[in-house]
C-alpha cells in the first residue's frame, strides 16, 4: 500500500510527471529511498539532496550508482528493523545544507518512514513501487503522524 501519491508507468513518465510536482509545489528537499528511483531521478536532471541507497534492486546485488554529493555516509540497518544508527544519520543527513548519499549496509526500505518523519515540512520522500512506477510523499503535519503510527506498530510487534 504506498504511503503517498502513486504515479504508475514507465521511469520516463513519473519522472517527467515529478519534475511537474515539483515545480509546481517547490519543496523545501527531495529525499529519495532506493538505487532505481535515485538513479532514474539523477539521470533525468532531478537531483536529489538526500539519496538513501542499499546498492540492491529487488534485493539483488547491483553496481553502486554513482552521483555528484557532498557527503557520503554509511549505515547498518538489517531488514525489516530501523537501527538507532538509521535514525541518527538520516536525521543529521536532513539537517544539513548540502547533498548527501546515504549507503545502507542491509535495507533501505523501511527508513523511508525516518525520512517523513524527520525531513523539513513540504519536502517529498520519493520511492520505488515495483513494476508500478514511484511514490511521492508530501511531507505534512499528517504525513508525519501516519509515519509515527506506523514505526510504533513495528515497535509494539518486536
């Protein structure tokens, strides 16, 4: 169930369909979560100032892609959990002033919610949807409380 608005099709139309979004709402910061929609997004002029990466698709080992950043941090976060260290990193990764990579050893996807949560009103969090196309999430006052909900199920299941 994506967590955001679903632009389905090709990585030509989201991201033509994105660069639309984003001129016309101007967020504060792009973050994306995942290697393809990073990738996709920076080889089509969109650069994001906040890419979190695991260097898998499909939980599948694939080549590091390679951006233009500032800083480059490193982070364990096994799958399906959200580390302390994911916390720390991301939330000062999203207080600075420059463009970060952010390079997950484990998985990404669930530290997508640590971006809503910790991201500058009206930024977007943009992910992948497989074989659909990606989701953008606005970060809100309600974004961020749906994001809190959900990280305190995972934490009552533990």
């Amino acid at each position: 169930m994506p967590l955001g608005l679903l632009i389905r099709g090709s990585p030509e139309y989201t991201t033509e369909k994105l660069k639309e979004l984003i001129k016309d709402t101007k967020p504060t910061k792009i973050i994306t979560v995942g290697d393809s929609v990073s990738e996709s997004l920076e080889k089509r002029a969109i650069h994001p100032n906040v890419l979190i990466v695991d260097n898998k698709v499909m939980r599948k080992p694939i080549t590091p892609i390679k951006v233009d950043v500032d800083q480059i941090f490193h982070l364990r976060n096994p799958p399906g959990t959200i580390t302390d260290e994911a916390w720390h990193v991301i939330k000062e990764a999203l207080n600075l002033e420059k463009r970060v990579k952010i390079v997950v050893e484990g998985e990404e996807d669930l530290l997508t919610l640590v971006a809503v949560l910790h991201a500058p009103e009206n930024s977007i969090v943009v992910y992948g949807q497989p074989h659909e196309g990606v989701v953008v999430i606005n970060v809100t006052k309600e974004k961020r409380e749906m994001a809190s909900r959900l990280v305190d199920e995972m934490e009552q299941r533990d």
